[in-house]
C-alpha cells in the first residue's frame, strides 16, 4: 500500500540531489537548511534529512512547518523514532 510513497520518494531524492549539484550546496561547507512548507505528513522531509546527512554526508539541517497540528505530532514522534534531527513546527507558512 506504499508503493507508491516509495516511489514518489524516490523520485523527489532524485531531484534533490539535481537541485543540490546545480546550485553547489553539496560544497558549500557549511550544514544546508532546508524548509519544507507545507510537510503534511512528513514523509519527504524525514526522507531528505536521512539522504542529506546519512547517505550524501551534507551537514543539513531540515525543518517542516504545516498547520495541522495532529500531523506535526505524528511527525516529530516519526522524527524520534528515527533518531532524530528533522525538526518541525506547527504553524501558517
């Protein structure tokens, strides 16, 4: 049932790391931030904390901000559970 998740996950680390190269952040020398307006339930966020930091080694620092307030719960208990790092914020953009 989370195919499909999977899969746009994926593709969205794909394009980041497109992005990232075009602009050089991967050499920046300095962590990278990242806000995610909108983060829902966090799934793309928590995915680009890991890629940045784990897998790429780029110091980043990730918030998500979403105005729902049970989603950003569930997303910092996510973000515990993984070990934490990613950030987020209840909030209007």
């Amino acid at each position: 049932t989370m195919r499909a998740k999977f899969t746009q996950i994926n593709e969205f680390l794909k394009q980041l790391r497109h992005a990232l190269d075009a602009a050089g952040l991967t050499r920046l020398g300095r962590p990278v931030e990242i806000l995610d307006c909108g983060c829902g339930s966090s799934y793309l966020t928590l995915a680009a904390h890991h890629y940045l930091n784990t897998v790429l080694g780029i110091p980043a620092r990730v918030v998500g901000v979403d105005v729902n307030d049970e989603l950003i719960r569930k997303s910092v208990e996510r973000a515990d559970n993984l070990g934490g790092g990613a950030n987020f914020t209840c909030g209007p953009i």
